[in-house]
C-alpha cells in the first residue's frame, strides 16, 4: 500500500496499491466524499499510464491541481521510484 500527503486539495491523504501496473484499493482522506468514492470506483484496475493521461492536470475551483491530480502525481512519484536501481 503506497501513501502519498496531497498539496492544494481538501483531500489530506491518498493510499493506494499498484499490482500489474495497474491501480487497486484508491482511498482518499479527507475532501468531498461523495466524488472521491467516485474517482475511487472509477479507476480501479485501470492502467497507470492510461490513469496518469486522464487525469494529470485537472483543476478545481480556480486551483492549479485537484484530487483527481494529486492522484496522478502520487501515481507518477510511484512509478519513477520503482524504475531507479536499487
């Protein structure tokens, strides 16, 4: 399970899991429940790279990033860790 502390968004936390390259078990702390169970739902077993297109840039109410974004940044972070050499 990965853990990723948003910036800029009512959501405080993001927990997610990566199997196979794709996204599983999205939960969101905080934010507007409704829509974040929703975006939850939504991108279950969806691909990274297909998840990060999607929804890398979005913005909400005049902010430069949204949950949907931090999301795609918590994703992005992931996977550049997983390609450096250990």
């Amino acid at each position: 399970m990965y853990e990723y502390i948003t910036n800029g968004t009512c959501s405080s936390r993001i927990r997610f899991n990566l199997r196979d390259n794709k996204i599983h078990d999205v939960v969101f702390e905080n934010g507007c429940n409704g829509n974040l169970k929703a975006i939850s739902i939504l991108v279950e077993g969806l691909e990274t790279g297909e998840l990060i297109k999607r929804l890398k840039g979005i913005q909400c109410n005049g902010r430069p990033t949204s949950c949907a974004d931090q999301l795609a940044t918590a994703v992005t972070k992931v996977l550049r860790l997983q390609e450096k050499p250990h």
